[in-house]
C-alpha cells in the first residue's frame, strides 16, 4: 500500500510537515528547482530516497551530489521505473529496525549495523558496529528475517552483512569494524564471492 501526495512547487514540498520514504523529483520546476530542492532536504538531515524524472541529463551529475537514488530520463521507460521502485522497496525494508529479546530486555537494532550473526549452542550473537547482543533465536530464524539480498551464510555457524566485507582469503573473511576472522565453508568460497560481487556490482554507490 502507498500514500502518495503531490506538490507543485519544490516550496510546496519544503514548506510541508509530512515525512516520506520516497521523493521523486522533476529538476524544472517554477522558483527552486529540483537540485535545489533536494539540497535543501539533504541539509535537514532527512534520509529520504530521492529519484529524479527529467528530460535534463546534463543535470546528472548534479542530482548525485544530492544522494539521488536513481536518475531516470523522460520520456520515462516504464522498465526502469518499475525496477527503480522495486529496489527502493529493498533499500526501506532493510532499513527497518528488529526487536531482539536479550536478557528480557528489549533491543531494537538497524538491520544495516549488522556485522554479521553467529550461532551458539540453541542461540545466536549478533554483532553490530557498537555491541554485541545475545538472542534465543536460532540461526536459521535469522536467515529468514534478515534475507540473502544483503547477507550470505559463509559457514554453518556464521551469517554475514555483505556490505561489511573487507576482505576475502581462501577460507576466512575480514570484516569491518571486527577485528578476528570469519571461516568460509569449502563449498561457499566461491559462491560468496560470486554473491560479493554481484553485490557490490548493484549496490557500490549507496555502501
């Protein structure tokens, strides 16, 4: 389900109290134009993926220097619209925070500071870029929640952010922000670093 609500202006925009996980963004507009515009949402700090629909190419290079997520020319291809929506879906749902029960308190964590999930005995750790966190749940549940858009399982033990690889060697992989290694299986050498760079082939810019 979407809520969408349209704006004449870049002003009508910038002068509205709603929030939104999505803009997309026309750079010719009446008084601030779409770089403009997206400027100034940039300087709130606010996270919101910005996708621009013009007939400017020249202004490509400007529209990334605002963290544009995608720049699609008119007359639109409906192909790349499609595929452009489809991926912002991904980037929102695993920016979504989970509940882990730790202790009987409550943690709520950003799927993206996942470093990577380790299993323990009936148990995992999960490693983040400040803490390490307990939970009862078992691997396999995390594998589930967390998807393999992002993650790749490089041992029976271990579930790893692919985002946070550093490092590949013939059976370990160095991790950002971690100081020891990571075993890699025999049979998942290869198809991790298939995985990794497939990865970073369609996500690179955004990491």
């Amino acid at each position: 389900k979407f809520n969408i609500t349209t704006f004449n202006s870049g002003e009508q925009l910038l002068n509205s109290k709603e929030t939104f996980d999505l803009i997309l963004l026309d750079i010719e507009m009446k008084g601030l134009d779409g770089i403009e515009t997206a400027n100034l949402i940039r300087k709130r700090k606010n996270k919101e993926f910005i996708i621009f629909l013009t007939s400017h190419s020249e202004f490509m290079p400007e529209a990334f220097k605002v963290k544009a997520f995608r720049f699609l020319c008119k007359p639109l291809e409906m192909d790349k619209f499609k595929e452009a929506i489809c991926e912002v879906e991904k980037e929102i749902l695993n920016n979504r925070r989970i509940a882990i029960n730790e202790k009987g308190k409550v943690e709520l964590i950003n799927i993206q500071d996942i470093i990577y999930v380790e299993a323990f005995g009936d148990g995992t750790y999960i490693y983040t870029k400040n803490d390490v966190l307990e939970s009862n749940r078992q691997l396999k549940y995390w594998m589930s929640e967390l998807g393999t858009e992002h993650f790749f399982q490089t041992h029976r033990s271990y579930f790893v952010a692919l985002r946070y690889v550093k490092k590949l060697n013939n059976n370990e992989v160095k991790m950002n922000y971690i100081n020891h290694l990571i075993p890699i299986s025999r049979r998942n050498n290869v198809a991790l670093k298939d995985a990794l760079f497939t990865y970073i082939k369609k996500y690179a810019r955004f990491i």
